[in-house]
C-alpha cells in the first residue's frame, strides 16, 4: 500500500526530472535555463527521499519515470522543435506539467492509509512544489509573445 504510492511518486518525480532537464536544454534564455536545471535537481532530491522511505519498507525503488512522462518530453521536445524554443511554449508545458504533479500529490494526501512520517514526507515536498508552479505560471505570462 505506502510502497505503491511512494512509487507512484518517485515516477512523478523523475518524470519531472526528465521534463525540466528537457526544457531546460531547450530554452534560450539562460535565467530560465538555470531555473528549469535548479527543479530538476528539487525532483531528484524529492525522488531520493521517497525512494528512502519505500526501502525502509522493502519496496522495489527503481522506476525510470513513465511511459506518459517519456510521451510528455518528446512532445516538448518536438513543440521546442517546432517553436524555435519558444519559452512561453516550454514554460506553459511546465506549468501542466506541475498542475498534474501537484494533482498527483494531493491524491496521496487524500489517503487514509499511509503511515504519519510518509504523509509528512509528502505534504513538505507538495508545500514545496506549490511556489515552483506559481512562479512558472508568473513567466509564462512575463513571457507572453
């Protein structure tokens, strides 16, 4: 039960990894670049952290994100593509891609199953991902063509 959702996670994570190392090799301006690396590394942490916690439970750990997370980068890479990495595409494909992390996270806090220090674990890192996806949000505006 916790080492299913705690996988389900750590695939979030890495898809999140994966999709801002993506866009971060696909934009042009280098403050967006720096920012999109600096998430990616917050995703690995976060996908450390679950990892821990789903071994301590004896739990399979090694996911290398999903299938719709490898469908999700090649789609940005190809709209990168076609837009000339256009960063108010890039950034509007990162800000889905955090309303659906931050979907994710709030239905593993809906669970009434989970053990209090897996929940606590969650809700720092769902507290934690809230501000980056506002801040996406913020430039895509900024960023508007």
């Amino acid at each position: 039960m916790a080492t299913s959702v705690l996988t389900s996670l750590i695939e979030t994570c890495e898809d999140d990894q994966e999709g801002f190392l993506t866009a971060a090799e696909n934009v042009k301006n280098a403050e967006l670049k720096l920012l999109f690396s600096e998430i990616a590394m917050q995703r690995l942490q976060f996908a450390k952290e679950l990892r821990g916690l789903a071994e301590g439970f004896g739990g399979k750990t090694e996911t290398g994100g999903t299938i719709a997370g490898a469908f999700h980068r090649a789609w940005m890479q190809l709209k990168a593509a076609i837009t000339g990495g256009d960063e108010h595409a890039i950034l509007t494909a990162c800000e889905r891609s955090e309303e659906s992390t931050l979907s994710r996270y709030r239905e593993m806090l809906d669970r009434q199953d989970l053990p209090a220090d897996i929940q606590n674990v969650i809700r720092q890192q769902f507290v934690s991902i809230r501000p980056v996806q506002k801040c996406v949000r913020e430039l895509r505006a900024v960023f508007q063509p």
